[in-house]
C-alpha cells in the first residue's frame, strides 16, 4: 500500500505540474464540489462482520484549466456497529482524512453533463470511541494511516456553473483491523484467523453537487 502511494504520488504530482503550467495560458476555473454518500466496508471480515456504513461525505476547491483542476479535500467517514448485531458492545469508528484531490472534467456533446473521474492521495485519522470491555483494556483506539481514494462522478448541469450528481468510488486505508483491539472478541462474536487478514477497502457512493466561481486569472498585456 505504502509503495502503490509513493509511486501514484510522484505520477500525480507531474499531473499537478502540467495542469498549473497549462492554467498560467488560460483562464483558471474555481470550482467547490461537496459529497453525501453511504460507504460499504470490504476486505478484512472482522470489521465487515460487526460494522455497518453511516455516512461518507466531503468537500473539496479545486483550481485547473479547462478539464484538468487540481486541490485540496476532506472527508468524514463514520462506520458503527448497530443492536442489530447481537453485542452489547455498539463502537463507533470515525475517519478524518484530508489530502489533494486531481480531476479531468468532461462535458458530454449536449453540455448538460460532465463526467469527473479523481484519485486522491491523502492522510486519514481514526478513531474508535464508545469502546466496551469486559475483561482487558483496549489496546488501540487511534491512529494515523495513508489513504487514496479512486471514482468518478457524474454532474447533471443546471448551468456553465453548477451541477448536480452522482458519484462511485473506491477507498483504500492502510490499516488492518483487529477485533481484540476494541474488546469485540469479548462480546460473543467469532473470528477466524483469516478474519482478521486485510487491510479496510470500501466503496462509496451516493450524491454530490458541483460549483464555479468563474474566477479568471488576471494576465498582463
């Protein structure tokens, strides 16, 4: 994971470069972009087996060209394991992630759609809060990973400056998760060695809305 970063960061970091080098000739688009999604956990069948998605969204400004735009983002995400689940044990796992978000727009031939496929490369802070134990004390309820999300978007547009959509994508996090961590083995539930292999992937989707400021850059004469 680690290494699949530092390579997909150096990749897009000339991707950066180009589009700014291409922004100073043209004018530059200022664009704010929000999410409200519901995640899916895969991978690691501990955390699957408890847990359940609650809520992905974010925001993002972003500064480009004409199709590449580049920027920084945010996202929450909250996983929680509910009464569903026979435990009396209900913790909470929070994710905080930030980084830079890189995009290509493209309008469709009619102008009343534009497709946004982005990576994100970026840094996540988690927690697990409301954490129970019978027997021993929790072992780890924080931490910081890397992440890197991939998808694409979809913008029905209103107008030139803003859009509604729809957005799939794909989240990896550099964190595997452990059950004895929290105390959840002590709550009835069984894991399996091979349970507890993988680090957290999910996919997200849901809706997002989509603005430009139609900033143009001041260029001397």
């Amino acid at each position: 994971m680690k290494k699949i970063f530092k390579i997909t960061s150096i990749c897009l970091f000339g991707v950066l470069i180009s589009s700014s080098a291409y922004s100073q000739q043209r004018s530059i688009r200022t664009t704010i972009r929000g999410e409200a999604q519901l995640p899916r956990m895969l991978g690691n069948r501990a955390f699957t087996k408890g847990f359940s998605g609650v809520f992905n969204g974010g925001a993002s400004i972003n500064f480009g060209g004409k199709h590449f735009n580049t920027g920084a983002f945010y996202r929450f995400t909250q996983y929680q394991v509910f009464p569903k689940v026979n435990t009396d044990a209900h913790p909470i796992l929070s994710i905080h992630t930030a980084g830079i978000r890189f995009a290509y727009d493209k309008l469709t031939e009619t102008g009343k759609g534009m497709w946004s496929p982005f990576i994100e490369p970026g840094f996540s802070f988690l927690k697990y809060t409301r954490v129970q134990c019978i027997h021993n004390q929790p072992r780890l309820t924080k931490t910081n990973v890397i992440s890197l999300n991939i998808g694409s978007t979809y913008y029905i547009m209103m107008d030139e400056w803003t859009g509604v959509g729809f957005t799939l994508g794909y989240n990896m996090l550099d964190h595997v998760y452990r059950p004895e961590n929290i105390c959840m083995d002590e709550w009835g539930l069984t894991y399996t060695p091979d349970d507890k292999k993988g680090s957290l992937r999910n996919i997200f989707f849901g809706f997002s809305v989509y603005f430009d400021l139609a900033f143009k850059a001041e260029t001397s004469e």
